[in-house]
C-alpha cells in the first residue's frame, strides 16, 4: 500500500479521510468484539522514527468504538466520552505493522466501556480502555454542525 492511496475497506458506511489517510485496514466487527490493521509508514513515525503516540491512541479509539459499535444490528454511532492509554513500548517502525484489538465489556442503552490492546506480532505495545455514547444517525451536515458547533 502506497502512503498516498486511500485503503479500500471499509471501517464504516461514513467516509473518513483520516483514517483513509492512515491506511488502517478492517478487520472483524462483531458480537462486540473487533480488530484493525496497520502497515507502517513514514508518515506513521514520529520524530525518534517510532511509531507515533496519537497514530497508536488512534487505533485505540476507532478499534473501541467498532466494538461497541457492532452490539447493534444498525451499527448506531458512538462518540468517545472518554479513553485512558497506558503505551508499554515503543509502537513499531517503518515496514512493520500492528494490529489493534477491542472487546466491549459492558453496555447501557445509552454507553457502552470497551477494551482495546495493540500488538506488533507478539508484543503487547499499547492498552487502553474507553466509554463511548450510543448516538443516533445524524442525516445531515447541518446535524453535524450543529453537534460540532461550527460550519
């Protein structure tokens, strides 16, 4: 993969070009559980040539919020309230890759707490945990205006 083409999978039915960006590939998403995938770039690094801190807690957030997103068979949206990450070493370098994994521990009818972890190959690399508010699907940029506060 290229660093300036878009993945072509999917991680949700809305269009996000950050991740696109990133490359991160879709893996599973169901039954609260799910997974991504990573092939490391330049554009990944930091400036110790280290997989950087917000690419890890990135994969962290997106991985958290399919899990909980997939106990839906609408696959409503969520919105992060909050996530805590502890990093246990260094993330990776360039030609390396890391997959992040989540589990959905716990749900109300308006949150759910999932866990996520990052490994490259056998090394635990990052944990977090994270709450996340079920909202309902917003039909419109003026509703996502409104939510983000500006245009």
């Amino acid at each position: 993969m290229s660093d300036s083409v878009p993945n072509s999978n999917v991680i949700s039915q809305i269009e996000n070009p950050f991740l696109d960006y990133l490359g991160i590939v879709s893996g599973e998403m169901k039954e609260g559980k799910a997974n991504l995938f990573l092939d490391l770039h330049h554009h990944h690094m930091n400036s110790w040539q280290i997989t950087h801190g917000g690419v890890l807690m990135t994969l962290l957030d997106v991985v958290m919020a399919m899990a909980g997103r997939s106990l839906h068979d609408d696959q409503k949206g969520v919105v992060t309230v909050e996530m805590k990450t502890t990093f246990l070493q260094p993330g990776g370098v360039v030609g390396g890759s890391l997959e992040a994994r989540s589990v959905a521990f716990h749900q109300s009818t308006t949150m759910c707490f999932c866990d996520g972890e990052i490994w490259s190959g056998d090394k635990l690399v990052a944990k977090a945990m994270g709450t996340y508010k079920y909202l309902r699907s917003l039909k419109s940029k003026a509703g996502l205006v409104k939510m983000g506060g500006s245009d």
